[in-house]
C-alpha cells in the first residue's frame, strides 16, 4: 500500500480549520499531520513534519498566506502550497503564484474535489479555479502578445512614489519628500503594489530596478 499524502491545513477560522481537517481525515490516502490557525504556527508544522502539501489560507492577521507561502518554500521547497480562499482578486492571486502556490481553488470547492486537488498538488499537478486561470492566461497573453509597459497602469504620482520607494526612503520619508500626509503616501503604495502584481514595497523597488523606471 502506498504511503499517505501528509498534509496542514492552514486557516485562522477555526470552523474552516476543522471542518476540512474533519473530510480530509476520512481520505485513507490522506494524512492530516497539523492544523495552524496563523502564519507562524504555519511555518513550525512545516519545518517539524516537512508535508507533502499544505492548504494555506490567504487572509489572516500578522502574516498573511503570502508572506507565509514565501517563507515555508524556504523551509521545505518540496511540501507544494493549495491556496484555499474566498478571494479571486488579481491582488491576491498574482502574489500568492509568484510566492511558490502551486494551485489556487476556492473554499466554494466541493470536499471530494477539494481531496482531488491536493492528491493532484502531491504529483506536482496544479489546479487553478476557473476564473483564476482565466486571468492567469489573460496576463500571460497581455505579456507575450502585447508586451505593454508594465508601468502604463500607474499615475504619474505613483511613478514617484514608486522611484522613492526603490531609492530606499520610508513612507514617512517619501511624505516628506513630496509634501504629502504619510496616510496618502501609504495608499499610492498600496495602489502601485496591486497594479504590479507584487507582494511588497521590495519586490516592487527590484520590479522598478529591472524596468529602468530608477536608474544608477
């Protein structure tokens, strides 16, 4: 008999926690190794149990699915990440991807599905929820066929927040800067994170560097 799939499952609900820990232990391929309610909790199951997947929430306080996907690749590059969320936003989609998720469904999924995909996550398969693939194809077309300037998305305010932000200054720095309340500084930063499908202000300021948007 082959071995079972270990898996966490990571949700701050302790209802949502429970009730897909409750259906995946019924699996006899599937074996439940530890549920997380945060981040952190997270990432010390990974690195006690090493699972072969985990089922990773997006939203959740302190550190979000994200950051915590990007941190457990790190930890165990070979567990893969089922991001399982109410969530299908280009902000919370292109992120999670580009963190090491390998498939992406929504908690909308039917439970013997739900134990399909992670059986599928097991052998490197991935699954994309319907629309979630449409706007992954989408990009991938507007990439190749168009290759528009990334940057075009963003006003010309944000193109200067964004050269400050890769020159290292602070938000309270770059309010400074530009005569601005600290509050606006932060919303133009969030604004450019969403329109660059990245995580955070760094990986926006390495976007910037690569683009020639800042230059030495």
């Amino acid at each position: 008999m082959a071995e079972s799939i270990t898996l966490i499952v990571v949700d701050d609900h302790a209802i949502v926690r429970e009730g897909v820990h409750a259906f995946l232990a019924t699996q006899e391929d599937l074996a439940v190794v530890g549920t997380a309610g945060s981040g952190e909790e997270a990432l010390r199951l990974t690195a006690e149990h090493a699972p072969d997947v985990v089922l990773m929430d997006l939203v959740m306080p302190e550190m979000d699915g994200v950051e915590t996907t990007r941190r457990l690749k790190q930890i165990s590059p070979r567990t893969q990440v089922i991001v399982l969320t109410s969530y299908d936003q280009d902000e919370h989609i292109f992120p999670a991807i580009r963190a090491g998720a390998l498939s992406y469904v929504l908690k909308d999924i039917g439970s013997h599905d739900l134990a399909d995909v992670v059986r599928k996550a097991a052998r490197g398969e991935a699954v994309l929820h319907p629309r979630v693939a449409a706007r992954v194809v989408q990009e991938l077309h507007g990439a190749r066929l168009e290759q528009p300037n990334v940057f075009a998305e963003l006003s010309d305010r944000e193109i200067e927040v964004l050269r400050l932000i890769a020159n290292g200054l602070n938000n309270a720095e770059i309010a400074d800067r530009l005569v601005i309340s600290e509050k606006t500084v932060k919303s133009h930063v969030g604004n450019i994170l969403n329109k660059l499908h990245v995580a955070d202000r760094t990986q926006a300021a390495v976007y910037a560097w690569r683009e020639g948007v800042v230059r030495r």
